[in-house]
C-alpha cells in the first residue's frame, strides 16, 4: 500500500520518507468549520451488523494513503448482504451465447489474472457526507470480455445483464415481485471499459460486505454499476429494465432549448470529474490546501484552488500511473488572517469538462460533482 505521507498526530503532520521533503514539514491541522463534531460516517448501531457494514463514507480528513484499506472503503447495499459459500458458488454465463457455462470460485481464480487500482464512488456521494462516499482500492480478477468471447455470443447480442444474489421485494402495477440486483451495459461499454469478474481487494478475498465471493468492477463508473454477489451473466439482445437501470439510479436534468426547458434523464454509468478539498495545514504563516480529485479515467488536466472567491491558482498534481486512480493535489497559499475563510477546488480533464458552479437544474440526487465549498476557522 502506497502511503501518501502525512500522518496525523493530534494537529500536527510530519513527513514519510519517499515523499518529497517540499510538501511536508512540521505542520498544524487547521479545523474545517463545515463539519460537526458528531460526524463519524457511520450508520447508527443495528442488530447482527457485519464487520464494515456501518461505514458509509470514509473522513477525508484523515486520509492517508493512496489506496484505501478495506476497513475505510464505504458500503452500500440495497437488498442485504447474501452469505455464499465458496465450495458451492458458480457463475452462469448464459442467454445470446453458443456455449452457455457455469464457472467456479477456484475456476475463475485459475483464470488470467489481472490487478486494477481504481476509484469509484457512490452515485448518490454529495455534500451531506462530506463527499466520503468514494475510495479507491486494488481489485484482482479476470477480464469479462474473454469470457463473454469464450461463450460465442450470437449475432444478435448486444447488452449484458449482471444479476447479483441479493434480492429484495418490489411492487410493480400494484402487485409485489421479488426481485435481483441487477444492472446492464452494452458491449460496445463493456469493450471500452474492459471490466473484471474480481474475487479480492486489496490483495485479500472479499469481504461479504464488499460481494463475497466475486463482484465486477467497472473502472470509471460509479459505484451502482459495480454489481456485488455476482451470480449471472446474460447476454442479450435489449437492456434490462428493471428498478436499478429504468427508475432508480436515473438523473433528471433539465436544460434551456429555444427559451424553454427540456427535462432530461439519463442512467447512472460513468463519474463525472471532482474534487474535494481534504485538509488544510499551516505552518507559520504559510497555508497548504490539500486534497483529491478523480473522473472516468480520462485524464485530469488541472485542479484549481480559489480562497475568499479570489483568482483560480492551479494546484501542483501527484499524478497516478493509471488515470482511473484518484489524483492528489496541494496548493500552498499565502498567509490568511484570523478568522473564517472559503475555500474550494475545481477539477478539469483532458476532455475540457469540469465541474459546474452548481447544479440547480438537477431534480434527483444522483451524480452531484458541483463545487463543494469547504470553510475554515484560522485562530
């Protein structure tokens, strides 16, 4: 695990070696005003909770490396957490395909293996959790797409379905039907994205939180996409239309068009760029901003710092080798005198889309990557 060089001690933060010795030194933690004392981003205590199951946003405060560890990354599930047994799991792989399959847990470790670090947060990650509801962890697997070749899809294969084992009631045209987790993706998504079939984090098996035994990870989109419990596959002609895909997980955004406004919703699928302001240090009377930024994979091309709605003053990146990590970013700034201050960061990629000002023309709660203004308490 890569560490990103700061570690806490009470206020002040001192250097790892590795890093370098110009952005860090003896330094005092200055405290955001905008979070509350009681703010832990846990859920409250249940009954039979799972190791995990409670967090669902990681403080970004306190992060200090550049993968997260399983016990910080955010949960979310929406049916439960299925328990599968290992020595009885299968993957079907079936529908539009010449071969159908099933494939064990043993059987897709033996697979070509891959490793991919990457970052993905939940659709509805927003300010209301300080924007904690994102990591960026190290999955191992095997590439999807051989698979999919393997089983000879027809000629009339178009999308992909991904059932996990969680299943929950739903009541459709007043009459209630039990239904899987489920989501889609067309071929031509999944050769650009190239997701894996993984059974480890971090170099560990999955938890059962985190979709014990095998999950997909789809690099660049958010966090709904990354189907938990996987247990099919299907290969078919049209996408699926069920609660995940066709009702929620859906954004409704309106846009002015010839003086008035068309409503639009579009499904859930890849991150849009963000950043968010981490942590604040000083020391004497020089201040560094300190934070994270992340998108689809495309790369980043700046992340901006504006304090008190000055001028926009390009940060200095640490850059990973993969764009679909996250990207750390500091600024070192002037001195700011006693009192309250603003301060907020705005991410750009390669592609020229950046985050907006605001986002007052979103009706439902997904997708939220608008400036996130961050306040400060200088004594």
């Amino acid at each position: 695990m890569t560490q990103l060089g700061l570690v806490t001690v009470g206020l002040a933060v001192t250097p790892v070696p590795g890093w370098p010795a110009s952005w860090f030194g003896q330094e005092v933690v200055v405290p955001f005003t905008d979070v509350p004392d009681t703010f832990t981003g846990l859920r409250p205590d249940g009954p039979d909770v799972l190791p995990g199951q409670r967090l669902i946003a990681q403080d970004l405060r306190e992060l200090s490396s550049r993968v997260t560890p399983v016990e910080d990354f955010f949960v979310v599930a929406h049916y439960g957490y299925p328990e599968l047994d290992a020595a009885s799991y299968r993957l079907r792989l079936d529908g539009l395909v010449q071969r159908s399959r099933t494939l064990s847990l043993s059987e897709l470790e033996s697979r070509p293996r891959v490793e991919r670090t990457t970052v993905f947060e939940c659709g509805g990650n927003s300010g209301r959790l300080f924007h904690g509801m994102v990591g960026n962890a190290t999955w191992t697997g095997t590439e999807l797409l051989p698979l999919l070749e393997e089983a000879g899809m027809t000629e009339h294969a178009r999308e992909v379905h991904f059932w996990g084992a969680d299943t929950g009631m739903e009541e459709i045209r007043g009459n209630e039907y039990e239904q899987n987790f489920a989501r889609s993706m067309s071929l031509e998504q999944i050769r650009e994205t190239n997701p894996i079939v993984a059974y480890a984090m971090n170099g560990a098996p999955l938890t059962r939180v985190h979709g014990y035994p095998v999950r997909l990870i789809v690099p660049g989109w958010y966090g709904v996409c990354q189907v938990k419990w996987l247990v099919k596959i299907e290969v078919a002609a049209d996408r699926l239309m069920t609660r995940f895909m066709a009702k929620d997980y859906v954004t409704l955004m309106g846009r002015e068009v010839d003086g008035g406004t068309e409503w639009v919703e579009t499904s859930v699928t890849r991150q849009r760029p963000k950043s968010v302001i981490a942590r604040v240090t000083r020391r004497s009377d020089r201040f560094t901003v300190f934070g994270v930024a992340w998108g689809d994979g495309t790369p980043l091309e700046r992340v901006e710092v504006q304090v008190d709605g000055g001028a926009w003053t390009a940060a200095e990146l640490d850059r990973p080798e993969d764009p679909h990590e996250w990207t750390f970013f500091r600024l070192e700034t002037a001195a700011m005198a006693a009192g309250e201050h603003r301060l907020v960061s705005r991410a750009t990629d390669s592609s020229g889309r950046t985050q907006p000002d605001h986002l007052e023309m979103k009706r439902t709660r997904w997708e939220n990557n608008e400036l996130f203004e961050r306040t400060i308490q200088v004594a």
